[in-house]
C-alpha cells in the first residue's frame, strides 16, 4: 500500500516512529509519501515539486499582455501551494482539491470571465471541460487531456502558450476589422446601387470584389507574429506547475 498518512491511519498501520521525520519533511515542501507491505510500513518516498524554468517567464507574459487574473488549481497540500504561488506571483491559489472542487471552482470564475485552462493531470479533465479554452502540451499531459484540449502545443515550451494567446487576440481583431470594413463596404455601395447609381451587373461585380477584398485581408493572419516579452528568470527546471485568462493552471 502507497499513500499519506492518513491512509496508513485508515488502514491500522502504525507510523509512529517516522512521524517526526514526516512532518519536517511536509514543512519543507516536500511530499513523503509511506510504503507499506504486509500491514507494516517499509519505505518512506520523498518527492518534490521543482519548477520549470519557462514557468515564471510565462505568468510575468501575461501579466505583461494585461492577464492578471491567474489562479493555480492543485491537489498539492496548502503550504506546498502557496510556496510555488509565491516563487511564480500567483495570488489566487486553490490548494488540496479534488477533481470535482476544481471543476466546480472553475464553473464559478467562468460565470464572470473568459478562461482558458492550462493542465496536464487526470484531475484536470473535468475543470478542463468547463472553460472557454482548454490547453495542453504533448510532453507532459495525460492521454485523456489530450482527448478533452482545445489546443495541443507540440513543443515543450510553457512560452508557446503565450505566443498563442497573442496570436488569437491579433487574428480575432484582424476578422472583426475585415468584417467592419465587409459592412461598410456593402453599405455604401449598396445605398449608391439603390439610387441607381449603379446597374444590376455592376453591383453584382463589385459585390465579387468585396469578396475578394475580405479573402485578401483575412490573408495577412498567415503572417502575424506574436508579442514577445524579454523576461528571464531562472528557476530551477523539472515538470512543474501551469497556469489559467482569467488563466486557470492545473495541477494533479
């Protein structure tokens, strides 16, 4: 049997001896994690959560592109929580959640906000199934996020991330401006072919060239390159915490 202290309780396994040692490793944010084997506890797992490098690069981006709204959603005990919010400038953390509370806490900030999820664990998947825009990267999700992600990224680089918020803001303001100009242009030419300016045939043209005009302009998206930051700051690499626009970051 694997699991925390409070499965060994369930189980009548005595931990006494190792208590001690137990709590001083969870005060310096690692997370031990007890062994047992035939009703007696043989080992004591110690792991850590180490940050990627691109991680805090990442959340200072967005804050830059003007996203302050970020939450870190994680099942991750509350001082491991708030240890890694404080190193990345996160705020709003949610700590200790299962996978339903993560769900449910972001069905509520979606009533007021467009969010995109960023996740990679199995108790991301319900969340990630409430949000406007579900993201995951290949290298480190989970088949069945791959399966419920709007956005697949192909590189493993947490900046990809921001470069393709960047990207979707400047193409959705690129389609609203061909279709205000789309309008205007109908409108005009639509009032002088009322008056008679125009005979039938040549409204009917220059309503191709609209067209035209519209494929033309929704063409320079190919070539649209995204906003880029210069923020480094080192923090010491390994799988680690995401975010989410309001951006809500997932962690198993």
């Amino acid at each position: 049997m694997i699991g925390n202290d409070e499965i060994m309780r369930d189980y009548n396994i005595d931990i006494s001896l190792y208590l001690d040692k137990y709590e001083i490793l969870k005060n310096n944010f690692y997370t031990p994690i007890f062994v047992a084997i035939n009703g007696k506890l043989s080992a004591i797992i110690i792991l850590k959560d180490v940050l990627r490098n691109d991680s805090y690069n990442t959340i200072q981006t967005f804050k830059g592109y003007g996203i302050n709204n970020i939450t870190l959603l994680t099942g991750d005990k509350h001082e491991n929580a708030i240890h890694i919010g404080e190193q990345l400038g996160i705020n709003r953390i949610y700590s200790e959640c299962s996978l339903q509370e993560k769900s449910d806490i972001v069905r509520k900030i979606s009533r007021r906000n467009t969010v995109l999820m960023m996740g990679d664990g199995i108790n991301d998947v319900m969340a990630m199934r409430e949000v406007d825009v579900s993201v995951c990267l290949t290298n480190t999700a989970c088949d069945r996020v791959f399966m419920h992600s709007d956005c697949i990224i192909l590189d493993d680089n947490l900046m990809r991330v921001c470069e393709f918020v960047s990207l979707s803001k400047k193409s959705y303001n690129a389609i609203q401006n061909t279709i205000t100009f789309s309008r205007l242009y109908n409108l005009i030419l639509g009032g002088f072919a009322f008056f008679g300016y125009f005979d039938a045939f040549t409204a009917k043209s220059l309503n191709t060239l609209n067209s035209l005009y519209v494929l033309l302009l929704n063409k320079r998206i190919e070539y649209f390159i995204p906003d880029r930051l210069h923020i480094q700051k080192d923090i010491s690499s390994n799988q680690g915490y995401y975010l989410q626009n309001q951006f809500t970051i997932g962690r198993g």
